[in-house]
C-alpha cells in the first residue's frame, strides 16, 4: 500500500484527484493511528500536510492574541521582558487553560535577547483533564523550539508583516519634582487574528503527546518604523477529543474544522454513514442500511457494520473492491423501510383477475354477437323501428367500457390509470348518449302533437345531435390527459400491505358530475314519454337502464372508495368488473332481449294494442277502447305516429286489430308511410275485434 511520504508532496502540490485526495487523507489517518503507537523521541516533527477551515476556533484564540499584545507593549515600554518574574509568565499560561474550552495547552516562547537571562525560554501549561490539574513546565528544557522542524514557531515567524497594524498611545505621567504632567507618545505593532498563524495537525512529542493544532500569535516590537518578531503566545486545540467525521456532508450542515476528512468513509453504496463521535481517529462511524434495505444478519443487536472493521478488511485484503462485502440486502417490493424479508406489498391473486377477465371476455364476444344479429336483422320491424345504427353505437359504447377492465389487469400504474379514463368514458358517453337520444326523440314527437303536427328527426339528426356531445367529453379527456393526468399512488389494506390504485383528483369528480347530469337528463326524458303508447318503442327498458345506472351505478363507486380500497387490488379489480354488469350487462340486457325475443316469437314488441286495449311505456293497459270511429282513429293515429319517426318509406308492419277492406289488399296488412304528418290512405275499413263496428275513411 503507498505510504503516506509518497503521496505528501503530491498532495501538498494540489495536483491530486478528488479520488487520490480521499486516499491520502486516509493514509494520515493511517499515519495518526501509527505515531501514537510508537515511542516518539521529542519535538514535533509529525505532521500532517492538511488544511482546513479553522473558522470555528476562531473565538478561542482571543486569549493568545491578548497575552501576545500585552508583551509587545511591555517591550515598548521596557525594550526586553527582563523585569518580570518566572512566575508572571506561567500565571499567563496557566490562565489561558483554565475554563472549560477546547484550549488544551498555551505557551509563550520568545527569540533569543527578549529575556537577556534566557536564550532559549518557553513555559508551557496543559490542562490535564484526567486529573482534572493544569501541569506547567519549560518546553525549553526538552526540545529546541527554535528549529526548523517546530512549525507553531517558525511558521509564525516567517509570516509577512507588512500589513500589521501600527497604533500610537499617549501615556500620561506626573513628574514628582515639578509636580507637572508629562505626555509620551508610544507607537507599537497591534496584532490581530490574521497576524497569527495556524499549524497543520501534529504530535506533540514532549509537550502533550497528543495530536493538536497550535494557533500563535506573534509578540512584536517596533524600531526604526520596522516590525520585528520578538516571540509568540500560543494556544493549543487538542484534536484526539475533537472528533473525526469521515461521514459525507449534508448540504444543509455547516462546515466544521475538520471537515477535511469528510467522504473519506468506506460505506458501500446500500448502506449510509453515520458518525460515532469516537475521537481523532480513522473508523469512527457505523454503515448503517439505506431506507428500502435491511441487514444480513437480522439478529444482530446493533444492526450496521462498524467503519473500523470494513477498512481493516480493505486493508487487509489490498483492495478497495466490495465484492459484494458490507452490503445490505434489498427490501421486498413496496417496502420504504423494512427489518426483514417481510413482504410489505399485496400480492395480487392473478387467478381472480383472470377470471374477471373471462367474464368480461364473454360479455365482449356478446356485444359483438348481438351486432352481428343487429346487421342481419336491420330490416326487421322490431330492429328497424329501434333505430340500427343507435342500437350498434350501444354495443360499441358497451365495448368500449369493458375493454377498461384489461387495461387495469395486474400492477396499476401511473401510466395504465391514465389509459383507462379514455375507454371507459369515452364508451360511456357513446352508449348512454345513443339512448338518450333515442328517447328525446320520441319525447320530442309526442310532446308536439304526434301525427297531427309535421315532425322530422330522422337517424342523420339525432347522429348530428351526438357528434358534439363526443367532443365535449373527448376535448375534456384529452386536456385531463395533458394537463394533469392520473397517476398511481399508494394505499394500504386493513391488514397494512400497500397496493397501487389510482388517484381521485378533482378532475375526475367532475367527470362522474358530468356523467351523472347526462344520466338525470335520460331520467326526465323518460319521465315525459312515460304515458307514450309503448308500440315500437323501448323507452320503458331505457328507463330502467338509467335508473340502474345511476342507483346501482352510485353505490358500486362509493363500494370502491370504502371497501375496496382497504380489501386490496383483488377487490377493487372485482368491483371494476362488477362496474360493468351495472353499466353493461344489464343495460344491454333490458334494451337486447325483449327485441330479440320478439324476433324469436316473429311478432312485433308485447307492448302493442292487444284487442281494443293500449299499453303504455310504464305498463299500465288504458281502459278499453269502445267501438267509435273517433276512438279508433286516435288510437290509430298514435301508434301511426310512433311508428312513423322510426321507419323508412319501405317499411311494413302488423297492427293486431287492424285489417284492410278486401277491395285494397287481400293479406291482413296495412301499409302506411314513413313520413311524420297526416296519412292519405285509400278507402280503409277498420273492424274491431269483435267484428260489429267498422267506419271507413279516405284521410286519416
């Protein structure tokens, strides 16, 4: 492994990489970890080439720059320090330890001549903190501070001094002879922070014996208008109490002394690094496991690996590659923080879902089933008086809808919950709409006066009437879709698995609001043909379908919401199916099945004049009709009528009491126009069912 003197010069140059940068502050560490466990032989030769941001030791180096300035100005007075006591100067020492601060030890150390007495002189006090005793002695007397190796000395001393702050004092005395005032002006060199000079971290071998960083400030005097270093006071800031933080800096924390050996941990990538506050010492953090990731071994009491443990085995083994070592093991799926393998998502039972998707698969494959049989039977009367065309938009708006239920197969996710809002209510609107429509129409003819008025609402008007209310709901999907669209959130069941189910935003209220108002517009219309007579008309199963739909429809959404959402996806998935058998099967059904039924028994709708009775859309039988004229002929005219905005010129049908005058016709039927308005018709005699009363006419 490359030793720390290899890289010093490299690294004091500034020419390494980040990588090679966080080596060699290894390596100090390793270097730290080495001299405290040799014998050193005095002085304090071991250094390590870092810098850093002292920034925060700042406020205790007051006490240094005090005692500094406060020799500058007796050597400006006396010219030496000869006229103090040893004990003035270990006084000053001592008081600078005393309290409780990060101030391990403070010196005074002065050039050669300053104390005539004393060519070389430095008392020196540290705070023992284990004794709880501050000890002072004369450093002098174990080391030549004065050499080039002492950096707390020779670095002060080779600082430049051409910006030192030069401050001129009056002093004010009384002369005992003339008892008059004398003034004496004093110029002298007032040091500040910047002045001092800050050490790179060393061991003081001989001092403390322990690794510091020493602060001096210079003591300085005046001659000639030229500063001179006469000496430093000094105060140490003990690094093994100070403790190394290896961990990465958060952007948000602010930088610390030394933070120079910040990023130098070895955590891998699974795991994030957390510091101990163990000291001036490499290791002193724990790798504990990301969020979304668990530790091996889930037994262990104290579930992280130790810093120290990892690089001794980097150290070891000469490599800083993993191997898949020190690594947490990842959660299970869904899981933010786990301890274990617990699952902490719902697994979805596929075979529940697949078989909602059988039955909605059959529901598809009869919708289809039911066009074909529509596009055989257009010409039918019962096909044809319902409107082909409205009856195909039904199925395909019931297509549409079921096709919903396989895009949220599986997983829901963001992008499948915006997916679905298109088939879905794009079919809705296609299905309800064709049979909204239908049903105004027939609102529309009876409301203004059936045959007696011209009305003209052929298929191509009321299609006319749809194109624009597609529009609406597809201008509204696609500005959802670009502006906000639905994503895929998280949820928790009753038991405290998470799932994914789509989110319920403002956007889609507004939708089920719109869908609702078109289903209560279905709801009045019905309500105003309710006393139509119900010959070639389904309003009556219209009717039901929107009732359903919104009764059924209403209660199945609301299921979802505070059922389904804490059963788990498999009930929500079942309740999207059950969606569909509201709003399609059964729909489908009420509107479907009396026509092909009526195709089956090859007679016309039940709901139909049955021997001189008429039935309604809502089912009640009016009373009889008594054998007039003026009886018959209304009836006559309303069934007309009905019949009339359905059908096309060529268009035949069966009325059950009605026959031709055998001069006409010799089958039983009677054939009228397609057309709205007043029926011209040939001399017609019409029989009641009991074959005593006949009237004829030549213009209904």
């Amino acid at each position: 492994m490359t030793s720390w003197a290899d890289v010093f010069q490299t690294y004091k140059q500034g020419d390494l990489t980040v990588t090679e940068q966080i080596k060699a502050v290894q390596l100090a560490l390793e270097y730290v970890r080495h001299v405290e466990t040799n014998q050193c032989t005095g002085g304090t030769g071991e250094i390590l080439t870092l810098t850093f941001d002292h920034t925060p030791w700042i406020q205790y180096t007051e006490p240094a720059v005090r005692t500094a300035n406060f020799l500058t100005k007796i050597l400006a007075l006396d010219g030496d320090l000869s006229q103090f006591d040893e004990s003035i100067y270990y006084s000053m020492v001592r008081n600078n330890v005393h309290g409780d601060t990060l101030i391990y030890g403070s010196a005074i150390a002065v050039e050669p001549g300053v104390i005539p007495t004393k060519p070389k002189y430095c008392p020196y006090a540290y705070n023992n903190r284990s004794s709880s005793t501050v000890t002072a002695f004369d450093i002098a007397i174990s080391y030549d501070y004065q050499t080039n190796t002492t950096e707390w000395y020779l670095g002060a001393k080779d600082k430049d001094r051409s910006n030192v702050t030069i401050t001129k004092d009056v002093v004010r005395s009384l002369n005992a002879s003339t008892k008059s005032n004398s003034y004496q002006y004093m110029y002298q060199p007032l040091a500040t922070y910047q002045d001092g000079y800050w050490t790179r971290p060393y061991f003081d071998c001989g001092g403390g014996n322990i690794w510091m960083s020493t602060y001096s400030a210079p003591i300085l005097s005046w001659n000639n208008g030229t500063v001179h270093f006469r000496g430093v006071a000094t105060i140490d800031i003990e690094l093994t109490n100070i403790d190394i933080n290896q961990c990465d800096l958060d952007k948000n924390e602010a930088a610390k002394a030394l933070d120079i050996f910040r990023g130098t941990h070895s955590c891998q990538p699974t795991t994030v690094c957390t510091p101990l506050n163990q000291g001036f010492r490499a290791g002193s953090y724990l790798c504990k496991c990301q969020d979304g990731y668990y530790f091996p071994n889930t037994s262990a009491v104290v579930k992280a690996f130790r810093g120290v443990d990892i690089e001794t085995y980097f150290k070891s083994s000469n490599s800083s590659i993993p191997n898949g070592q020190f690594q947490c093991l990842k959660c299970s799926r869904g899981c933010d923080t786990c301890v274990d393998s617990t699952p902490c998502l719902y697994q979805i039972n596929y075979a529940v879902q697949a078989f909602n998707i059988f039955i909605i698969s059959i529901l598809i494959v009869g919708c289809i089933i039911v066009s074909a049989v529509i596009i055989k039977y257009k010409k039918e009367l019962v096909i044809k008086t319902a409107s082909p065309i409205f009856l195909l938009l039904t199925c395909l708006g019931a297509t549409l809808m079921c096709s919903s239920v396989f895009v949220m197969y599986g997983e829901v996710t963001s992008f499948t919950c915006t997916l679905q809002i298109w088939p879905f209510n794009l079919g809705f609107v296609i299905m309800y709409g064709a049979l909204l429509l239908k049903t105004w129409r027939i609102s529309v003819i009876f409301k203004s006066g059936g045959a007696t008025k011209r009305i003209n609402l052929p298929d191509k008007a009321l299609l006319q009437r749809m194109i624009p209310l597609v529009i609406v709901f597809t201008g509204y999907l696609s500005v959802w879709t670009a502006l906000d669209p639905p994503y895929a959130y998280t949820v928790k069941t009753s038991s405290g698995l998470k799932f994914f189910t789509c989110s319920m935003t403002w956007w889609k209220y507004a939708l089920y609001g719109g869908e609702a108002l078109l289903l209560l517009v279905g709801v009045y219309l019905c309500f105003t043909v309710r006393k139509a007579p119900a010959h070639f008309n389904e309003s009556k199963f219209i009717t039901w379908a929107t009732y359903n739909a919104i009764i059924l429809g209403s209660f199945i959404l609301m299921l979802t919401q505070f059922v389904g959402l804490s059963g788990g996806p498999d009930v929500v998935y079942v309740l999207l199916m059950a969606q569909q058998q509201v709003f399609v099967t059964i729909t489908l059904a009420l509107i479907f099945f009396p026509k092909f039924w009526a195709l089956y028994r090859g007679t016309l709708d039940d709901s139909t004049v049955y021997a001189n009775h008429v039935v309604t859309i809502t089912g009640r039988v009016k009373q009889p009709l008594p054998p007039t004229t003026s009886r018959l002929s209304e009836s006559f005219a309303l069934t007309t009528a009905s019949a009339s905005v359905q059908c096309n010129p060529e268009d035949f049908f069966l009325i059950s009491g009605y026959q031709e005058d055998d001069n006409l016709s010799t089958t039983r039927t009677t054939k009228f126009s397609s057309k709205v308005g007043p029926l011209k018709l040939a001399s017609l005699q019409v029989t009641d069912s009991n074959g005593g009363h006949s009237f004829s006419s030549t213009d209904t």
